[in-house]
C-alpha cells in the first residue's frame, strides 16, 4: 500500500479539511491517508477546543486512514522543529509522499526555493543576525533575509504563514534526503487567519472565533464542519462543560508565575533573554490572559512566541526537557490516535519494518517524551471539574479509535 | 516599657483571645503587649480564614499594642520549630516575658520538665527512634518517649496540643538562655478542637467551622467575637468575594502536583520518605482536598504534617528554601503588621537597639525569606479574581495599621 501524509491542527476539523483530504488522495493517487496532529496544544501555543481524541473521528470518516500525534515538545514550536517532528513521524511509518497547503500551489517553487536557500545560507543567517540585532522579532527578520535571497516573489512569497510551513517541511524532506515526495494543493479559502464565515468552506480562525463568541454552535458555523464534528463539539461539551480556551487557564497560569523565582523562570522552555523579569513583572498588573500577552508583547516578540511560552510554563516544560528532542535523529515512537480498517491494514503490514516502537496509550510506557505528554494533558484538563478532569484523561490509557470504513 | 509576648493565630480572633490578653497582662505586668503571628498560613498547614492585615484590627483593639509576622518558613512547621521562630521574634524587640495558654496553667511544671527532659534527652531520642521505626508517626513516637520520660502525668501531659507547644516555647527560651520569663495561664474554654460554640467564649476549631458551614455570621458566632472581627470577616467578603479554606486551592494544587515529576516533587520541602510517590499516585483519584489527604494519609503521617506538606507545594517552597531558617541563629528581620500608640512608643525607643531590620512592607527589602513571604502572599490570594488579588496583595507594600487608642 502506499501512503500519503497531511500535517494538521484540525481545531476544529471542518469541510476545508475534507476538501484537502480529497485533493491531497488525488495528487498523491496514495491507498492511505495518514495524518500527523498536534495533540492538546497547538503550534500557535494554545490549547485545542476540544481534546485529542475528539478531534480523530471526524477526520476518520472523511478519508483519513491513520491519526498519528505530534509529541508535545515537537507541535509547540517555531515552523522548522515542528516541521522536523511530523516530517519524522511519517517518514517512520513509511509515507512516499507528503501533501500541504500552500499559496500558489506549485510545488516546483518550493524546490527551487530551496535550493537558492542552500546555496545562499550563509548571506540568509548573516541577514538574519543583522536584523535580529536591531531588537525585530524573529519572523520579521526572517523575512527581510528571504527577500535579501529573491525568496519574497508573488509565487513564492515566504512572509506568508502557510507558505513558511510548506518551506519547512521541504527543509525537513530534503536536508534528510529521505524518501517521501513532497506535494502540494492550492488553498482553497482566502486565508490562514480569515476572521469570519462566508460559506460552507472557512478557516479554522474563524469558526472558533464564533464557536467561542457565541457559545453555542450557530447555523453559520454548523454549514462549514461534517456532522460527526459537530457530534464531537457537542459531545465534548455534555462531557468536559467547556471547551478550551486560554482565558480559562488564566488563574492557573497566573498562579504559577506567581509562586515562581525568576530563576526558576528561566529554566522553562522558550523563556529567554530576560523574559523571565518581563513576565513576572507584567504579572502583576494582568487581568486576562490576553492583557498579560498583550504586555509582554514587544517589537521582538510576536504573540504566538509569547503563547508558546506560557504553554510551556502551564507544562512546566523546561529547557532540560527539550534536550531529549534537540540530540534526536528521529522521533523516539509513534503515537496512534486513531485508524480505519484500511489504515489498521496498512499498519499490520508495516509495522514490523518500524524503527521506533508505534505507541497506542501512556499506559505501560516510560519514554520520557511520553511523561511529557501525559503532563500536557494533565495540564489541559486542569481547568474541568474533578470528576470530568479523570474521565477525559483516561483516553490516555485506552486503545486507539477504530473506525469501520 | 516593659513588655510581654503571646504567640498566636488570631484565625479568627475571637473572646478567647481577648480573655487571654488581659489575662496575660495582669500576669506579666506589662506596660507593652506583643503578639507574634502567624501570616496567611498557619501552623496545622491551612490557608488563614481571612488574611493578615484583616485578622490585625480586632487584637489592637483589644489589648495588643504590636502584632509582628511569625515569618512563614518558621509558621508552617511542626511545633519546635515554630516555637524557635517565634520566640526568636519576640526577643529581639525585647520582650521580658512570654506568656502562652496551658491545661495546668502552672509553669513550673513546664520548667521541671525541660528539666527532666534534658537530662534525660538521650532517653527521649532512643525511645523515639524506636517507635518512628515501628512506622507511628512524629507525634504518637514522640508521646510514648515523653512517657518513658514520666513526662505524662495529670499536671504536666505531653500528650496534649497546647502542652506540647507550650514546651517548646519553654526549650526554645530556656535552651538559647534567652532573658525571658516564660509565664502560663490556664485556658478558659475545654479544649484546641473543641468543635461546637456553647457560650461567648468558644474555640476558633468551632467558629470556623459555624462559619464555614453557614457561609455567613450567626447569631451563635456573633456572640464569640469582638465588633472588630465581625466587622473585618465581613469586610474581607465584599472586597475578597471569598473567606479562604484548602478546598477551594484544590483545582489550583491539584494541578500543579499533576504537571510536577515526582523529583521536582521531593524537592519540595517536606516531602520525605518517598512521599512524592504516594503524592503522585492519589492525586489520580482524588475529587477533593480533604479526599486527597485522605487518600495521602498513613499511620506514619498525621494530617496536619500532611496539609503543611501541600501548604509547602502551594507555594513552592523547597527544601533548598529552608536551609536559610536552618542555619540561621535567629531570625532575618522583624515584620510589623500594626501597632497602637503605646506601641509605637515602644518600638521607637526599642529600635536602635535591635540586631535585626525592622520591617513593615515587602517593598523595598530583598531579604530571600521576605521572597518566600511575597510568593506565600500570591499563593494565598490566588483563588481571587484578578482585580480583587492585586487589591489584597497592595497590602503587603503599605505602611503597618496604626491604632490610636
């Protein structure tokens, strides 16, 4: 059989993601679709609206084959190691190709993107460094050293969001020489961060932001999304009595700051350059999560840096812990999160060929990543009742979802 | 001046306590009555009812002429070291006597039996370890070897709450040679845990739970206290929208034990003996507070040794934290949290001859016990919503309360 592997958030899963499914089976003529997802908290460092394991089944019935799970210390990072983490999660379960969403849909420009980047690397850091100097963030001062390389044309422009995670995963492929093709689908929506709903195909950004203005799930919303995500919303609603948010967090997180030396602020992954004295102080005067990001905020530090980094201190993730991932060749396993009969097929056959033991539950395993996850789901149901809190944690423990298809 | 120190709680301050003060008066004879207080944690290992500044108005309206902070390292420990941080306080504004509550009201049975009890410590020690070895907790171990002692005698029993602390007020002023007179008064009501109010003067075991119970003031728990206290209960409500009990830090420590690895747990101070295991492994079940300390609870572990211990993981104060109370000779600085006139006068006089800063705000003095007080502060205010926290904790960087009485 062959497989073709999406990276993906689906927070929440919705009918842009099927249409991507479709095209990605298209392109890519695999018999098996597997995606990578990032577990409880996302790149943009925050948490999913609803869990893990409510987020599989929808994606199950409308195509994908195989749900694998980003680790944690991979999922809450800047474009390349998160790129790096699912990139290596595929490659370990054995897909020829991968397919992502991009701009321009053409991916002969990320190829040769790259290529002129291999070439000029050392005027790109060089650049880079200039710019970083001058107290900008990181994603602005990648930009301008881009541009320096001729790589901010109208088809290929890497300021753009999607277009940097597609390059990313290119980087990955390539710099490993591993086996899998890239493809990729033109986006079929105007945009990442679209903030609101004109049809049946939305953004994720937009969707969310109404599930969450409107506490309830709207007309307008219930046309962009498949019936069993719908079910999962609901579902996880009636269970958990919320969904996620980081103002939920707030007094938790506000908390831990509180009750930590500055020292010991400066152990936690991501918290660098002083950041530790500028949180702690802006922690004083914050009354909402989002007041707190807010002034923290600077010229150097982008929103989503600051996110991941409360993420990191909510998991108390430190800079010790992220050793395991930075000296690693590969991913230490592979997490199944959920399958179809096809994709329980697939698996059959290719696991005895795996390199890296395949992963259903924390159960009986004590891979440091592994207690890494476990304190990030604990992190992200600290906010539920008790009883809500050790329900939902034990489909930690259980097998993978199986879906008839 | 002459003055005589009492050694307290004040949770909350009730007619008791009012009894005592002029009870210890007429015994000392003294011209300045200093009380040393326990901040917004107490000795049993329990968030104060009300905070500090709250539970100081009603003892200066009462007899109290300067109520002082028993800082927090030494306020949640077992009785010895209690007694050494408070008598410590107390000496160095001078007092010329201290004056505690006991079933015999006698002191020269304390005094015979430090007597005893020093000359027959090795005895002491050998019978403790002995029984400490058979698994009994600190506080039974400890009975059988004061019996051993022939410490157990109607007049003078070690086995009871007030008599232990008693004689440790007595070891701690007796075994520094400290130029204090140690005075006794019989107690007026029946008992420490006496749990239900029969009169004006009741235990403040029974008054917070009234309290607790009925979630406002009865007429019952009215009779109990001065005006003073029922005027700062009811303050402290509307501004803090909450009075405090452990129940409500469940979310908040349950959390934080559940995203801690059981190393970083035994570096807490307290947890001892594997603890961090036993810890770990029930807060998978617990659904509340009081189910967890049951749940943590052992024949070799009191509940009050282990709500100290979850006290010490609230405010995340480690075992690297203490080494500064166990080395020192006495305390770091003296915290004034309010004073009277004839207080103030007392300490004018007094303060040019005293070894240690006189403190009245966490402000502007970085002394690492004053950060462990800030980081207890937080951790007690943490429960609040944002804007009622940060009004509380503007407390702790103003001037002390002066009464003029």
């Amino acid at each position: 059989m062959n497989a073709c592997g999406l990276i993906v958030e689906y927070n929440p899963f919705h009918n842009g993601h099927v249409h991507h499914i479709q095209e990605a089976k298209k392109t890519s003529g695999a018999d098996c679709m597997i995606a990578v997802m990032s577990g409880d908290f996302l790149q943009r460092g925050e948490p999913a609206i609803i869990d893990k394991f409510h987020r599989v089944p929808a994606a199950l019935q409308s195509g994908i084959d195989i749900v694998l799970e980003l680790p944690y210390p991979y999922a809450v990072q800047s474009s390349d190691l998160f790129a790096k983490g699912s990139v290596q999660t595929l490659h370990e379960v054995g897909v020829s190709s991968i397919c992502f969403g991009s701009e321009s849909g053409d991916i002969s420009h990320f190829i040769t993107s790259y290529e002129i980047f291999k070439e000029k690397e050392a005027i790109y850091r060089k650049t880079l460094k200039t710019h970083l100097a001058k107290g900008i963030s990181f994603p602005e001062a990648s930009k301008y050293a881009y541009r320096q390389l001729g790589l901010s044309t109208p088809e290929m422009d890497l300021a753009k969001p999607n277009n940097i995670l597609g390059f990313s995963y290119i980087k990955a492929i390539l710099e490993k020489k591993l086996p899998i093709q890239p493809l990729t689908i033109q986006r079929t929506n105007s945009g990442y961060h679209q903030q609101t709903i004109t049809g049946s195909i939305a953004s994720a950004t937009s969707i969310r932001k109404q599930l969450f203005k409107e506490r309830t799930i709207t007309e307008q919303v219930l046309k962009t999304m498949p019936d069993e995500t719908i079910k999962q919303l609901k579902d996880y609603m009636n269970t958990a009595e919320t969904w996620h948010m980081w103002e939920k967090y707030f007094q938790i997180i506000h908390y831990r700051v509180m009750t930590m030396t500055t020292q010991e602020l400066a152990e936690v992954h991501g918290v660098d350059e002083g950041l530790e004295y500028r949180i702690k102080k802006t922690a004083k005067k914050a009354i909402s999560f989002n007041d707190w990001v807010g002034r923290v905020k600077t010229k150097r530090y982008t929103w989503t840096r600051i996110q991941r980094i409360f993420v990191h201190i909510l998991t108390n993730t430190k800079k010790s812990d992220m050793k395991m991932v930075e000296s690693a060749s590969t991913v230490p396993y592979v997490r199944l999160l959920g399958m179809t009969k096809t994709g329980q097929a697939y698996l059959n056959n290719r696991k005895k060929n795996m390199d890296v033991p395949l992963v259903s539950s924390l159960g009986r395993n004590n891979s440091p990543m592994l207690q890494l996850e476990e304190k990030a789901a604990n992190a992200y149901y600290s906010i539920l009742s008790p009883r809500n809190r050790q329900q939902l944690f034990m489909q930690e423990l259980q097998a993978p979802i199986i879906f008839n298809d």
